[in-house]
C-alpha cells in the first residue's frame, strides 16, 4: 500500500476565502485594554486558513497602527537619553534617524515573522486562542505555541518561524547593516550571533 503525503495546502474556495476574509476583518478591529493591537489573536478555533494576500495584508495593517508609532518614538526616545548608535548624533536629527531605524526594524520584523515566512512555509500567523480546558492544559498549549503552529490546512505542524528566528530576522538585518559602525565580515557575524 502506497503512503500518500498530506499537501501543504489546499485550493481555498470563494466561500472558503469569504469567510477567512470576514474573520481577518475582524480580527484587525481586536485590542487589549481599548489601544493595543490584538490582531494576531483567533478566538474563532475553526478560522478559515488565511490566504497569502491576507497574510500581508493583516502584516501591513499591524505596521500602521498608530499605536506602533507611538511605541517606536518612546523606543527612539530611550536610544536617544542612552545614546545608544553614537553614530546617529544627538538633537532632531539624531532622534529622526533612530525613529527611522526603529521603524524600519518594525516593518522588516513584521513583514518577515507574520507574512513571508508564513507564506514561504504554508502556516498561519495567528495563536488560536483555546477558552476550554483546564487551566494546566491551556497553560500547556500556550507555551507549545513557541513550537507548534497550525498550517493552512489546520494541521499542526513545527513551527519554522521559530527556527528561522522571524523575529529577530529585522534585527538581525539592521544589525548587519549597521553593526555598530564595523565593516568587516568577521564582526558582523559577532554582532548578529551567527
């Protein structure tokens, strides 16, 4: 008997993609305590896989809420009081390039971690919230999230953001780039922990 592989995904039909549409809509209304985007959080169990427009789309959304502009001048704020980059200056002009940079890394970081990769790699970005249980079970299923991510088609598979580090691949490129004024490969590498 020969064994079949189960495929990546699915061709997503229009009722299919309708309704993942309505739900992502939804979802970029959520927020925690009335500000805080809360768009990567399905508390529908059974969502519609989420197609690689959406995906992008739902990234973008994410980068320009106002409350990521808001995040990422308090965090060029800290750089600043620290003087952390020295090669950026102090005053306007040295607020205004870590602003850039910061959010800069934002884009990158967000573009990668919850649509590239989960494109690249056929996965949903989102944590599926699981309101049964008991409290150890959810506890359980909470931090297998880290490892485990559902695929388009609902299957539960290793999570490969996490090994690519989607995360931190903005940071890793803004390391790189400006690796604390080196040029060289050899301190590049040092710098982004290679």
């Amino acid at each position: 008997m020969p064994i079949t592989s189960v495929p990546d995904s699915y061709p997503i039909d229009s009722l299919t993609k309708r309704t993942a549409e309505e739900q992502v809509h939804l979802q970029e209304h959520q927020r925690l305590l009335g500000f805080i985007p809360n768009f990567y959080t399905s508390y529908i169990w059974n969502a519609g896989p989420m197609t690689v427009g959406q995906k992008f789309r739902l990234a973008t959304r994410s980068i320009f809420d106002p409350v990521v502009f808001l995040t990422t001048g308090v965090d060029a704020g800290i750089e600043q009081a620290t003087n952390k980059y020295t090669s950026y200056g102090q005053g306007a002009a040295g607020y205004a390039k870590r602003y850039g940079a910061d959010f800069g890394n934002e884009v990158s970081n967000r573009l990668l971690s919850s649509a590239a990769f989960p494109s690249l790699f056929h996965q949903d970005p989102r944590y599926f919230y699981k309101g049964t249980g008991s409290p150890p079970s959810r506890f359980i299923y909470a931090v297998s999230r880290a490892v485990l991510t559902r695929g388009n088609c609902a299957n539960l598979s290793e999570s490969h953001l996490h090994l690519v580090r989607g995360g931190d691949a903005g940071k890793r490129l803004f390391k790189f780039i400006v690796c604390d004024n080196s040029k060289t490969v050899g301190l590049a590498c040092r710098s982004m922990s290679i």
